[in-house]
C-alpha cells in the first residue's frame, strides 16, 4: 500500500512540475536567436560581428563600423531579440522558482499522506491484533469448558478415586492466566462464587472449607479471618485463591488444579 502511494503522489509531481514549467517552453524557443538558450549565441554573434572589419581597397581596416547594411539589421534584430530575452528572464526565473516551490509541496503532501495511512495500516493491525488475542481467549475458555464436562460425565460414569494431582506441587512463575482460573472455578463450582457443596463444607467459587480459609486469611488477608467463603466478594475470595495457589501450588485443589500450571 505504501509503495503505492509513494509512486501515485510521484506522477502528482511530476505533473505539478510539468504544469509549473510549461511558460518556460512558452517564452523559450530553442530555434530563437533571442531564446535564453540562444543569448550566448547572440552575444558571440555581436562581438564576431563587430569584429570583421570593413576595408576599401588598400585602406586601413575599420574595426568600427559593420560590414553592409545587412549586416547593420542582422545586428539590430539580434540585439532586440537579445535584450526581449533579457527583459523576459526574471520572469522565467520567477516561474522556475514557482515550479520548485509547487514541486516541494506536492512532495511534502505525499510525504503527509503516505505517514496518515501507515499509521492506519498499523492502527487496523492493532485492532485485528486485539481481535485475534480475544478469540483466542474465547477458544481456550470453550476448550477448559469441553475438557471439564467430559472429565465429569467419565467420572459419573467410571467408579474410583477421582485425586490426580499431589497436594505439595510447587506453583508456576507468572502464576495462572485468567483464563486457567475462569477453568478451575467452572470445574469447582459452575463458576458460582455463592456454591456451597452438598455437605456445606466446601464453599465459594474456590471451595475453600473454612478452616483453609482462615489459615490463608491468617497468612495474607488477616481481614478476612472468619468470613464465610462463600459470602465473601468475588475480589476477595480471588485474592484468598491466588495467596493459596502461590503457597502451596494447583495441588490444593486436587481434581480441578488440573486445569492451573
């Protein structure tokens, strides 16, 4: 896209010179003894000119005069021709200035418009970026969501113990992703931060039994010692899961962790 623009806006100059230029073809005639191309020649035609003598027999040249009274209008033409040259030049010259000045603005507005679309070309990038990260994201989320409701319908179906992951497994640096943990509270609890299990004593999106609870509360959150898990803000039990999950690692959750590093 740049590179095209860049060669669209180049014919842009090329005609802006072109038209700027065109009085200089107007007033110039390459064929002209009183064309600009043809001053020197008109001045070399002057001086040649007045330098061929006019001599009478055995008399001593006269470097003074012309040679004929042609010669006298050939000089007079040329010498008007030259001096219309010169009375047009500071006009050519402000055309050509004219031209340089239309050149570089064009050039400049080139420059200008090809900078408004690389910025637009990175913009879209950007925005397709975001969009791509985005449905990755959703991907992953649906594929925990499959992963989780399989595991449960075999479990359902498969009698025996249902603990894979040990209870001392050392957490991962950076920790989970967002989504990793969306995974672990659907696998714990639906997603639901109010859950509590069947016996009551696993309670919130984390299922934390109250005496966990108040262990890590004691630990980092002492604000919270006592708090039901379950009635605790959606923040706060996500805070109490990841000061666990930094402690002692996914095995504190010992089906659903599968889903943590």
């Amino acid at each position: 896209m740049a590179e095209s623009t860049v060669e669209r806006w180049r014919v842009v100059v090329v005609a802006l010179a072109t038209i700027a230029a065109l009085p200089l073809f107007v007033l110039e005639n390459p064929d002209s003894t009183g064309s600009l191309t043809g001053v020197a020649d008109a001045t070399g035609s002057v001086e040649l000119a007045l330098s061929v003598p006019i001599v009478v027999g055995d008399a001593v040249p006269d470097w003074t005069m012309p040679t004929s009274p042609a010669d006298v209008a050939n000089l007079a033409d040329r010498a008007e021709e030259w001096h219309v040259a010169r009375s047009n030049l500071p006009t050519v010259n402000r055309l050509a200035e004219a031209a340089r000045m239309y050149e570089a603005e064009a050039i400049a507005m080139a420059q200008e418009i090809v900078a408004v679309e690389f910025a637009e070309r990175e913009a879209l990038d950007a925005i397709l970026a975001a969009k791509q990260a985005e449905a990755d994201r959703q991907a992953e989320r649906a594929r925990f969501r499959e992963e989780e409701d399989n595991r449960r319908a075999t479990a359902i179906s498969t009698p025996g113990p249902t603990t894979t992951i040990p209870w001392d497994t050392a957490p991962a640096d950076g920790g989970p992703s967002a989504e990793q943990w969306e995974a672990l509270r659907y696998c714990e609890a639906t997603g639901d931060y109010m859950a509590v299990n069947p016996t009551g004593r696993y309670r919130g999106a984390y299922q934390f039994s109250t005496t966990t609870w108040d262990w890590i509360a004691g630990l980092y959150h002492e604000r919270l010692v006592g708090v039901d898990p379950a009635a605790a803000t959606p923040a706060d039990q996500d805070a109490m899961a990841r000061s666990l999950y930094h402690l002692r690692g996914r095995g504190q959750w010992p089906v659903c962790g599968r889903y943590l590093p």
